[in-house]
C-alpha cells in the first residue's frame, strides 16, 4: 500500500485515518479495502454528501430530471455544466475498466457487509455548485464551461497514464479548479478549500475512536491540516449565498432606457414616431432570436414564438426569453426515455445535443438567450437614431 496517500493523525480521543483516491481508478479499490482491513475503523467516512450518494446508488437517475422545471427555476446553466462533467468523469472511468465512484462504493459496501457505521462526509453538491456559481464573476462561469465543454468534445483516446496524470489529485472538480486557482480564486475556495474545512469538520464532529475517511486525493493534505490545526469553523460555507442582483439591476436599467426613448418619442416626436419606434424594436429584436432559434433547430411552434416573446420579455427582466422559449421546445418535443437513458453518452457527442431532446433543450434555452440579447443591443441604437 502506498502510505504516501494515507494520512493517520491521532487527535484528542481519535484516531483518523485519510486514504486518498483517484475517483476512477482501479488501484484506488483496493486500497479502499486495505486500510479497511488493516486499520479495523469503527466508523467509515465518504467523501461524498446525500445527493452524490443516491446517484451513485440510483443508476436511473436521470430519468426524474423534469427538464421543465429545471429550465423555470433557471438552473439550465448549472444543469449543462453538472451534466458535462458528470458524462467526462464517465467516460475517463470507462477508458480504464472502472466506474466513477468505484471506491466510494466499495467502501459503502465493506461498511454494510462488516456493519460499520457510515458518514457522508462531504458537503451537498448542489450547494457547493450554488455556491460556485453565485460568487463567480459571468466570465469566469464561461471559462469553465468552455473547458468543460472542450474535455467532452475532444476526440483523442485517453491513455491510462493521461487519466492518472489528469487524477492526480483525485478528484476530477478539484483537478480542474486547481488549473484555474490563480484565474478563478473563489471557485477553487468553493470547490477545495470549504469543502476541506466541512469534511475535516464532518470527521471531527462524528462519534468513534476510529474513523477512516475515504477522500479524493486533491483533499488529503488540505482536510489533514485542517484537523491538525484545531480551525475555528465558519458555518457560512454550509449556505449559498444571496445572489447580487447586478444583473436584475442591469437588465431594470435597460428596460428604462427603452422606455424612456418611447416616451421621449412621444413626447418630442408624436404619436407617428413611436409607432415606428414600435415596428422597429418588434422588427429586430424578434428577428434576432427567430434567427438564433432557427439555427439551434428549434421546433417550428418555437421558431415562430421567438417573433413574439423576444420583444415582449427584453422589457421584463425578471423572465427572459430563452426561458419561455425552451419550456415550449420541452413541451412540443417531449423527452422520451431513450433521451433519459443515453444522456451521458450524448452530451459527449455534437450531434447529440440535437438529437437529444433534454439537451436540445438546454441549447434552445442558450441560443435564443443570445438571440434575444444581440437583438436588444442592435434594437437600442436603431430606436434612438429615430428621435433625431
């Protein structure tokens, strides 16, 4: 056994045990059971928290995805990202004859089969993705769905020593948040550092002598110091955080803005102007999402609605376009259960985010969004050069 990824630490009336792991590799199995056997724990922590858990013990998930509320709750940017990754991390785990998780199952296993108490140690994954999400700045939430995206499409064949080299922290979120630590600061402090600080804290507070933690690689010597240093925890990290409402207050400002030219239309040019003004802004920002819904090949219900919601919700910015348009792209082309069960397949593949219809609906959400957005920054100078 490689002791290098095994920490012991004695602390107060405990005796932990840290044995790092590669989530998708087969050696990290059997060293899993190893330290089980040798180190005899009385309790057996998991990095993983209740959502991670169930899908790992759920290989149906997806099939209770109910794309239309995922998409009313506008969650259809974190869905894409959560899904991509989930898809990479599958098909890195498939490359090397092992699944995602294979370790954290085992461990679950050895702790049922030798009646040892459980603890899933880690945060929830969705307030850890919120969390994320909230503090990032927009650019940075593109960058990582550009990387994301990249590592799907990429057609080369990964080696087993590309994959050791990818994992070498263990943990597939970790091992790319620390590439991006020194561009994206809060999201490497979300992704690793809280999560070191709750799962030292989850250990720390769990009852047993003997505790042995089976936790990414990536985590080991941050959640190590973490118990060793006798930290105050910060109960914060448990709570995603208000959203700042810059970009209510940007889209509120827009909406005056356009007001604001009807009415001094109105009022400096008359009534002849404004109407205009009207045809114009119904003319180019519903042609700009018709446009953007045509080329995600939309269904045509969708293609036609683009005409008639872009101009109504570019001045509502509490709703937006690509939302009403993808609920009816998800309502016209139900998901059929082929889509639920070759989800992670397709996400991994262009054509499968046409095919598919949950994905297609994510790609009609993003694009109209677009559209629609182009069409107000085009519309905007065009309705104010008719008031000189």
């Amino acid at each position: 056994m490689n002791n290098d990824n095994i920490k012991v630490i004695e602390i107060k009336d405990k005796k932990i045990i840290l044995v790092g792991t590669a989530h998708v590799i087969k050696e990290s199995v059997e060293k899993v059971r190893q330290a089980i056997d040798e180190y005899k724990p009385d309790k057996i922590a998991v990095e993983l928290c209740n959502s991670r858990y169930s899908s790992l013990q759920d290989k149906n998930r997806w099939e209770n995805l109910d794309i239309i509320k995922v998409i009313k709750e506008g969650k259809g940017f974190l869905l894409l990202a959560t899904m991509i990754l989930s898809s990479f991390q599958k098909r890195i785990g498939l490359d090397l004859g092992s699944a995602p998780g294979a370790e954290m199952i085992e461990a679950i296993d050895i702790a049922k089969e030798k009646n040892i108490d459980l603890i899933l140690a880690d945060r929830d994954v969705n307030v850890t993705l919120k969390r994320a999400w909230t503090l990032s700045k927009f650019k940075d939430k593109i960058r990582i769905l550009e990387v994301l995206i990249e590592s799907i499409f990429t057609k080369e064949k990964l080696s087993e020593e590309d994959i050791q080299n990818i994992l070498k922290d263990g943990d597939l979120l970790s091992t790319m948040m620390n590439e991006f630590s020194k561009e994206l600061p809060e999201v490497k402090k979300v992704f690793i550092d809280e999560r070191d600080e709750y799962i030292a804290n989850k250990i720390l507070s769990s009852e047993g002598k003997i505790i042995l933690a089976v936790v990414g690689r990536g985590h080991l010597e941050g959640i190590a110091n973490k118990i060793e240093s006798g930290f105050e925890y910060d109960y914060s990290i448990e709570q995603v955080p208000i959203k700042k409402n810059n970009s209510n207050l940007i889209g509120w400002i827009i909406t005056l803005i356009i007001i604001g030219l009807f009415a001094s239309g109105f009022f400096i040019k008359g009534p002849k102007v404004v109407l205009s003004m009207l045809k114009y802004w119904v003319l180019i920002s519903g042609a700009s999402c018709f446009i953007s819904s045509i080329l995600v090949l939309s269904h045509p219900l969708t293609i036609l609605a683009s005409w008639i919601v872009a101009p109504i919700t570019t001045l509502n910015p509490t709703v937006g376009a690509g939302m009403f348009l993808a609920i009816i792209e998800a309502t016209f082309r139900k998901p059929r259960v082929s889509d639920f069960e070759n989800l992670t397949e397709d996400i991994q593949r262009f054509k499968g985010y046409f095919n598919n219809r949950i994905l297609h609906a994510l790609v009609v959400f993003l694009g109209t969004s677009i559209g629609a957005s182009i069409g107000t920054f085009i519309g905007i100078p065009w309705i104010t050069s008719l008031l000189k």
